[in-house]
C-alpha cells in the first residue's frame, strides 16, 4: 500500500476554503481535468478524460474541516484508496490544505499526488470560489 499527502498554503479564509472541499458534489467546479460530477447519495461519479471514477464518502467533520473519501470502481485500476482533505486556519485570510491519500496498488502514488496537487494549486488560485 502507498501512502502520500500534497499540500499547500492558501490565501483565503479557511472557512471560504473549506466550504469549497466539503461540497461533495462540487469538484467539476475546481479540479482541473474533471469534465463532469454527479452524486448519488454516498457515490459520486467522475467523468474524466473520458473515464469514469467512482468514488464513496466516508464522512466530513465541519469542526475538524475534514472530509474523507474512497474510489470505489470506475475505469481505474484500484484495489484499495481512502483520502483524508483537510483544512488549517492559518490566520484570518490564510489556511492550509493537506490531501493524503493510501492507495493500492502503490504504483499509482505518483499519478494520484501529481492530480492532487495540480487540484490545490487550481483551489489556491481561486477556482471554485
């Protein structure tokens, strides 16, 4: 199993931020490379680059400003993944964000950190806000 995290500062209030990354259902908003989102109850659906991902919620704690989730099934090649997002105030127009994640097979690290960090960095510019 490989374990990684991505993270970056923020110039914007944790909670601004935070009520971006809690939207379950929102990241066709922000994330680059998603074309498209959809959620059924616990499930959401990617449409990415002409393949779908599959991914559960696990839970989002409001207070923590913590939400966790799992790909499932879709056209990627996962046998296990769960990833925790997370916000830190910082100040009040700073906060960090940290995207760890477990994923097997470990081979994926890379490709998953690499999508996880361009996500931040399009979140840090102000997408989805």
């Amino acid at each position: 199993m490989g374990r990684s995290e991505v993270e970056i500062d923020v110039d914007r209030p944790a909670d601004a931020v935070w009520q971006v990354l809690r939207d379950f259902g929102g990241l066709a908003r922000w994330m680059p490379g998603i074309d498209a989102c959809t959620v059924d109850g616990d499930t959401r659906t990617l449409s990415v680059l002409g393949t779908e991902i599959v991914e559960r919620h696990l839970g989002t704690d409001d207070v923590q400003r913590r939400t966790r989730y799992s790909i499932v099934g879709g056209g990627v090649p996962v046998t296990r993944h769960e990833a925790t997002v997370s916000v830190e105030e910082r100040g009040p127009d700073a906060c960090h964000v940290t995207w760890a994640f477990e994923v097997e097979p470990d081979t994926l690290v890379p490709v998953l950190a690499q999508s996880y960090q361009a996500a931040l960095q399009a979140l840090a510019s102000g997408a989805g806000s």
